[in-house]
C-alpha cells in the first residue's frame, strides 16, 4: 500500500475516533443535568399550612441561580404563569449539585425573603419529590417571601423550602400539561456506556489495520 493509502486510512480512523470521542462526551454531559422545579409564594408568615390555600403565586420574579458556587448558564430565570405543570420556573442543574437560590427583584411591595430563604440553599438530592406531570417526580423548590414586618420571626421551615408542617405544597390539579415523561424520579440517562465501548473497539480496529497495513508494504 502506497504512503497516500496508508495517510488516508489513518485519517479516517482518527476522525471515526474523534467523533465517538464527542458522542461520548456529550452523553456524560447530558446524564448530568437534572431537572428542578422552582415555585415561589407571597405568604402572610414564614410557616404556612397549606401555600396553595394561604398563599399567593410570585409571577415575574427573578433569581440568581448557582450550582456549587457557580452562577448557571440559565441564570437569572424568572418564574412564569405556566411552565406545563403550574406556575414556577425550572431549572437545569448538574445532579447532585450544592444550590443557592437568591431573589433579585419582583417580590409584591413590601415583601422579603422568609427566614432560611435570604438565600435559599440545598443539596439536590435533598429536595423533596414533586409533581411533574402525571406519573412523574423530580426535585423541588418552594421559595416563601413574607412581609417586611413579618421576616423577623422565627418561622419554623425545613431545609428544602417547605414549611415544617408534613405538608409539601404541591399544587398541580388542573395543570398536567406537561407532557408525560414515563414513571420514577425525573432524570436523564444515556448510553455513555455503549458509546464508550464503540470509542475502544474503534481504537482498536485501527490500530490493527495500521499494523497490517504497514507489514504488508
């Protein structure tokens, strides 16, 4: 086989290499990423009962979002009247991810971020499971602001944002519109594996066909 051959072959390899490469790496990037679900709520204390009865939805308001300790692509998100499932906004984060979640601005006047809000900060696998639309659950935020007057108290909150009353303030009737993304906690998985073992047989393969190649000549 002529040097040109041999300089062709080699190219296609490394490029057929390179291309595995990248498919692999993008899956383990993808794998990574976690959905969460942020709500906020004007309450009248820090400790509500029941936030779908005592509260108010905060439409339009704007958080700075990091991901441990650094500020996320998306960031600052801004919740909106309907993100499939209900008011909130959502969040793309790495799995397991230490968060700090801040509010910047449209809270109704004269309201503040409750006590443990001023910021809010979790780990995501500590999140409680919230309602995702049909069968499926994922992590969740439910950000409180109180009244000035009120933000003093000692208002008895968990660290995952909800009110330490065994209630987790779900409030998804009436907006399933989510499109249902099957049962079980609400991940994202791909073939990292398999593509990483394409990406070695790849390797392989070349590399004995180089070697033939250059016995042969």
């Amino acid at each position: 086989m002529s040097n040109r051959s041999l300089t062709r072959l080699l190219a296609a390899v490394l490029a057929a290499i390179a291309l595995l490469a990248g498919l692999a790496s993008s899956s383990v990037f993808a794998q990574d990423d976690e959905a969460v679900l942020l709500r906020a709520f004007a309450c009248p204390d820090a400790s509500p009962a029941d936030t779908s009865a005592e509260c108010e939805h905060m439409i339009g308001a704007t958080f700075t979002v990091e991901a441990n300790g650094v500020e996320t692509a998306e960031s600052p998100v801004t919740t909106v009247a309907d993100v499939g499932i209900g008011p909130g906004a959502t969040l793309t984060v790495p799995a397991g991810a230490d968060l700090t979640i801040t509010l910047v601005s449209g809270a109704p006047d004269g309201y503040v971020p409750a006590p443990g809000f001023d910021p809010f900060s979790s780990n995501v696998d500590d999140l409680p499971q919230v309602g995702f639309g049909g069968e499926s659950t994922g992590p969740g935020v439910n950000f409180i602001a109180v009244p000035s007057d009120t933000s003093g108290d000692d208002g008895d909150t968990d660290d995952n944002g909800s009110a330490d009353d065994g209630s987790t303030g779900d409030d998804t009737s009436g907006t399933t519109t989510l499109p249902e993304t099957g049962t079980g906690p609400a991940t994202l998985t791909n073939p990292a594996t398999p593509i990483a073992m394409l990406l070695i047989a790849a390797t392989l393969f070349g590399a004995g066909v180089l070697t033939r190649r250059f016995r042969a000549v």
